[in-house]
C-alpha cells in the first residue's frame, strides 16, 4: 500500500530517535521513556520489537510539560 507523493515527502522528513536517544535528550530513564510510549503522552511507531520515536513528539511533549507547570 503506497501514499501519496505527498504524504511520502513529509515522512522523508521526519527524523525518528530510538528511546535510548529520547532518554538521552530528556534526561531521564529508558523505562520512563516507554512508559509514556505506553500510556500514549508520547507517540511512537513500533518498528519489530522496538519503538521508534518522532523528534517533533519529544518536543511536543516537552512544550506541553513545560507550559502545564509555567
């Protein structure tokens, strides 16, 4: 099943981190991180047995964080 051109040059563009990256990035945990991954406060595509995080949802999540406490 292919998408559209249009929906291909956006996905082409997206970079996606592992959770160790993520982990790396927010400071925390692996476990912290799946956790999220879990409850869905951060999305992820699950690529085999691992998961694959978008940049932009880190950052999202981060901004929404930081503005719930601001």
């Amino acid at each position: 099943m292919a998408g559209s051109p249009q929906t291909a040059g956006r996905l082409s563009e997206v970079k996606f981190l592992t959770v160790a990256e993520v982990a790396a990035l927010m400071r925390v945990s692996k476990m912290t991180v799946y956790r999220l991954v879990h409850t869905g406060e951060l999305t992820a595509v699950r690529v085999g047995r691992s998961f694959r995080v978008p940049e932009h949802a880190v950052h999202d999540y981060l901004r929404d964080a930081f503005a719930e406490t601001a």
